[in-house]
C-alpha cells in the first residue's frame, strides 16, 4: 500500500476513532488503522510506538473541540450543566470509545482546561478550599457514571425492557421503574440527574 508522504497526529486519531465507530474498541490494532490509512503496519511505527499511544490520541481527538468557554448565565449551576452536556454530547457520538475517555482523561490537556473552566464556575458560586474539592469531584463523578451508564446500560436499551419484563409480583417497583425509565430520553436523564447532583451541592459555606 502506498504511504501517505506525511501523518499528523490528527490524522492517526481520525482514522483509529474511525476503526473504532465502524467496527468497535476491541477491532482499534496497528494493522487495522494502517489499513484505514492505506499504509503498511510496520510504517505505522514511524509515529506511534503502540496502540496505547493510538488510544491517547483518540481521546484528545473527542474531547478537543469541547468549549471550555462558560456560557453568560447568570445561575452558576446552569452554567456548570452547560460545561457537563458539552463533554457529554461530545463523548456520547463516539459510544465505543467511552472506555478510553474513563481510562485515559486525565492525560488530556482538553480535559485540564475544561476542569479549570468548571473550577472557574464554582469558584465564582462562592466554593473554595474542600468544599470545591468536593463540589467538583462529585460533578466529575457524575458525568462519568452517567457516560459509562449510557455506555454499558442505557437507559433505552436491551437491560431496561427486560427489567421492566420482570414478574411485578416478586419485583413490583423495578419492574414499575424500569417501565418509567423506557419513556425517558438519554437527555431528559442527564439533564435531571445532573440538576439532582448540583442542587445537592447546596449554597457554598453553608
């Protein structure tokens, strides 16, 4: 195969996250995105030392467009929502690749700068010292559990109707439950679980 006489980074990510949307994380090899870019495997090697340097890639490749900017609203938790479904709209186009996001999100500077974007938020709500540790670490959390919730258990998926299939004389609430949770959009549950998280937050110094 002929090889292209030059690669960015960029064009790597590209085309692993596009190994990774067609065919799924566990098809993401050398050979497989050597193929995506018509080059051999062993030219890969002349940018990448191995799949884990590819996966790194492809997280920076998801989460760079993210705007860090936070939105002119004067309610600070609206705002901290915004900065949440940014990175969530953004990760949940590419489902396959949710795993590396989890695994791999501290390493990428799009990450930093949208966690010192959040930090800015909470730190203008009034939170500083531990409370701020917490308040972010909580609304990081969330966000997390929410993308591998989606990623391994939508709430529109397969797991959800067959709960609500359960016999609803031995499981009568999650059988009832699970039949609410069908009429819900993924939307409609990150956004009210997210306002559940920061209204738990409360007032700083309170």
């Amino acid at each position: 195969m002929p090889r292209p006489r030059s690669l960015t980074t960029d064009d790597l990510a590209a085309a692993a996250l596009a190994v990774i949307d067609r065919d799924g994380l566990p098809a993401l090899t050398m050979r497989a995105v050597a193929s995506e870019l018509r080059m051999a495997t062993m030219a890969l090697y002349r940018y990448v030392s191995d799949r884990e340097q590819l996966e790194r890639l492809v997280v920076h490749r998801i989460l760079t467009p993210v705007d860090v900017t936070p939105p002119p609203i004067p309610d600070w938790r609206e705002r901290a929502l915004v900065l949440l479904d940014r990175v969530r709209a953004e990760v949940s186009a590419h489902p396959e690749a949710v795993p590396l996001v989890l695994r791999y999100r501290q390493s990428s500077a799009a990450v930093l700068r949208w966690i010192e974007a959040m930090l800015s938020v909470l730190t203008e709500a009034g939170f500083t010292g531990r409370e701020r540790v917490i308040a972010q670490r909580t609304i990081v959390g969330y966000l997390l559990g929410f993308l591998q919730n989606e990623h391994y258990a939508s709430i529109g998926g397969a797991g959800t109707a067959a709960l609500a299939e359960l016999p609803a004389g031995e499981f009568p609430l999650l059988a009832q439950t699970a039949a609410t949770a069908r009429t819900l959009s993924a939307d409609e549950e990150f956004r009210g679980g997210a306002e559940v998280v920061l209204r738990g937050l409360g007032d700083p110094g309170r």
